[in-house]
C-alpha cells in the first residue's frame, strides 16, 4: 500500500514536506521552514513521520521553504539517505549557515528563545552526508533499494529537480517541488517526464492567478530596463528588493546585458550578503549545470560594488545607482528595508518590485500605497512612519509556472491521483475545480496535513 501524509501545519505555502509510505519504504520530500511563522510554529510537524524511521529525503531545491529544517530532520533520524543535486547541496550549505545567523539575531532582538533551532555545527554535520545525484540518472534508494528514483530539472533556479519514484510494484510518483516550465534569463525550463505517471504531486503557487494574455518576458524586461533608464536619467536611485536566490542572479544578469545592449546608462549596480555567496556558487557550477547560456559567469561579466555592513556604516542609497538588494520581502533589519527609508521619501527615486510580495510586509505595504501615505518598514507595523514619495512599480517575472502551464502539465501527464501542495488554499481549490473539469475520471487531493491518503 502507498500513502501520502502532509507534515505542514496548515494547507498553505510555508513549511513543506511530505511523507510518502511506499509498500514499507518511507520517503520524506523536502524539509522547510515557514516565512511567517517563528520557532517551532515555523518547523513541519515531523512527530507524524511516527515510529518508523524515513529510509530517504529528497531536497527539491535549497529555498527554505523547502529546505530550512532539514538539519532537524536528519539529527531525527540519522539513518536516513538524503538526496539532492550538487546545484542544491552547496546553495544549500550557503543558505543554512545564514539561516542560523538569521535565527541567532532573532532570539537577541526578538526574545524568540527557540532560536537557533540548529547550530553551525549541525549544519556541518548534516552536510557530510548529502547525497549528490545528477539529473536524469536513476538509482535505488530505501532500506532494500526497492524503489527507483530520478531527478529532473525543475526550471526554478540552479539545481531545483522534481523526484520521480517507482515502486517494486511498478507505481510511478512525481513530485514536481517547485517548477517553471517557461525559459528565465539563466535558467533554462524545466524538463519533467511527459508520461507513464500513475501519481502527480503538484505545487500551487500561481493557482488562482491568471496572467495576462498578453505577457511577454521580453516586453517585461523592456518595460524594466525604461523604469530603471528613466529613473536614473532622472537623477534617481534605484531600488529593486530581491531574494537572494535565485531572482538576485536573474536579475543581475539582465541589468548587465541592459547595458551591454545601451538601455539603460553603465552606472554602478550595489549587489551584496548572502547574494553575493549564491552568485559564486552560480558561476562555480557555470560548466556543469543546466543554464541557457552555459559557462556564463556572473562575476566575471557584470561589474558590481558590495555595500557596507549596516553596523560599519549608514546605509545612503546616493542617485544615480542601482541597489539590487535583499530581502524582497524588505523585511526588518534587510539591506533593502534600511535603503527603502531614504527611497520610498524621495520623489525622483524609484523601487522596482519584481516579484511577490506578502501584503502584510513591509513590500507588501509599500505595493498597496498611495503616493503620500505614510508607510511603516516594521514587520508587524507600527513605530516610525515614511512618506510615500518615489516611484513605484512592480514586473512579473516568477520562477513559479503559470496557472494553466500547471494544469495544461497535469492534464498531458493524466495521471490517475494528483495532490495538490504548495499553494494557498483559494490556490488549490482553483487548480481542484480546474483539473476536475478537464481530468473527471482523476482523483483530485487537497491533502489535510496530518491525514495519510491511500494513494
């Protein structure tokens, strides 16, 4: 028998992972951490994994979301094979030790007593026995090596993959994690199997937007690169909040062709922390990793400046500059929340939104003004108010596939049992009544977390 079990605490996008049960061999996919939860609340429920140890882990890609607990999970259970691409291992290495950094100033500036909730050692250790796999390249895995497994590229960002697993019995599961099936600037679209699955777990994210017919990448890029020209022509600075994986390096690499390609002037682009950690290892993995343009490396080809640590010096944003900075959810005490103070108040300068953004951040909150509203830059809101001012606009280019690239996926697959994960729930139940009217003889799942679903 074949059961799925969502160890989240809430159907949602937050804290994923995933217990798959198949004919004995335990799976858990993914191991994340929740962006707007804090201590324990933030971590997946993992006393429902049970008595029986997980034989093996899949990481999707090294975004917390996905990643951010897994040092818990594997000092749980130390037995367990853990299995990513090299892409992912070292972005996640990166990524964790922040993350540590992360929760240690919390615990001083927030009182958050559980925090850290692993150390840098942990780190350390857990990382000494991932498992690197190659796309494309099936190996057995669980206690008796009964099950198949493959890797495909995912198309989010470097080293993302969904897990495909075959069964002794012969049943077929896909796990997509997060996927884009559409070309970005580095990255290329994914390349995910196109038949012969029994079982589909799917994200959601994008599953109750419908983008505009009319989108074009390319017109997007335009229409970004004129924000920025005009702006700094102006005699503005410019501010776009980014993650710093994955969309910081996108990113980058458009602002160097837009000035290779003389769209907008060759002003200093102010680029640093932990992006700068992921950009290396984006142009370490330039040969061996699948990108659209392969042995392009960002450092060597775009010219940026670092910024001072907020501790060493004032961060000024000055005119005439670009500051491609995280977080892009600006939130508290980020590079780009201490630079949106001077920005947002400033009428010549603009901030460039280029992804989403929660309504209840301080991005989210700026996004939603009024051109001379006073705005608060603290995560809960509150304390000091700045004036709306600056320019403000926001682009579209996600990492996540579209509502109907997801479906139209789903639909040339049709697979007999598809669970839909990864989305808030108007997201899924969009995508359920979606997939219902095109698939009516599959079973559609909006799996409860906490509830095993025979699959």
């Amino acid at each position: 028998m074949t059961t799925f079990t969502n160890l989240t605490r809430g159907a949602e996008i937050g804290s994923n992972s995933y217990l798959l049960d198949l004919d004995g061999t335990r799976v858990v996919l993914d191991a994340g951490m929740h962006p707007k939860r804090e201590g324990m609340e933030a971590t997946p429920n993992y006393k429902l994994i049970g008595g029986a140890d997980p034989d093996t882990i899949f990481v999707t890609h090294a975004h917390l979301d996905h990643l951010g607990t897994l040092p818990m999970l594997q000092d749980a259970y130390p037995g367990a094979e853990v299995n990513m691409t090299e892409g992912t291992a070292l972005i996640a290495d990166a990524m964790l030790h922040n993350s540590v950094n992360v929760m240690t100033s919390k615990r001083t500036q927030e009182g958050i007593v559980e925090y850290p909730l692993f150390s840098h050692k942990d780190v350390e250790t857990a990382a000494r026995s991932w498992m690197h796999r190659p796309y494309n390249t099936p190996f057995r895995t669980g206690h008796n090596g009964d099950v198949l497994a493959t890797l495909h590229d995912a198309g989010h960002i470097l080293g993302s993959c969904g897990v495909e697993l075959e069964t002794a019995e012969g049943k077929t599961i896909f796990y997509t994690g997060d996927v884009q099936f559409e070309d970005q600037t580095l990255i290329g679209g994914a390349s995910f199997p196109t038949s012969g699955i029994d079982v589909l777990i799917m994200e959601c994210t994008h599953g109750d937007t419908q983008r505009d017919p009319e989108y074009n990448r390319r017109k997007e890029m335009l229409r970004f690169a004129e924000a920025i020209r005009s702006t700094l022509e102006n005699d503005g600075a410019v501010l776009i909040p980014v993650f710093a994986l994955g969309k910081s390096q996108e990113l980058l690499c458009e602002i160097g062709r837009f000035k290779e390609q003389g769209l907008i002037p060759d002003v200093p682009v102010f680029f640093g922390g932990l992006s700068t950690k992921i950009t290396q290892i984006y142009d370490k993995l330039a040969d061996r990793t699948p990108r659209r343009d392969p042995g392009y490396r960002l450092r060597e080809t775009v010219e940026i400046h670092g910024l001072p640590k907020q501790a060493a010096a004032p961060l000024v944003p000055s005119p005439g500059n670009i500051y491609l900075v995280s977080s892009g959810m600006m939130s508290e005490h980020t590079i780009s929340n201490a630079l949106a103070r001077t920005v947002m108040t400033h009428p010549n300068d603009a901030i460039l939104f280029v992804g989403y953004s929660d309504p209840e951040s301080p991005a989210g909150r700026i996004k939603a003004a009024n051109t001379g509203e006073p705005v608060s830059l603290r995560e809960k809101g509150g304390g000091q108010l700045y004036t709306l001012r600056s320019r403000i606009e926001c682009f579209d280019f996600s990492g996540h596939a579209t509502r109907d690239a997801l479906v139209d996926y789903a639909c040339r697959l049709n697979p007999g049992t598809i669970l839909l994960v990864h989305g808030d729930p108007g997201a899924m139940e969009s995508m359920r009544r979606m997939l219902s009217d095109r698939l009516p003889s599959a079973r559609i799942i909006i799996p409860e977390p906490g509830i095993p679903y025979t699959i």
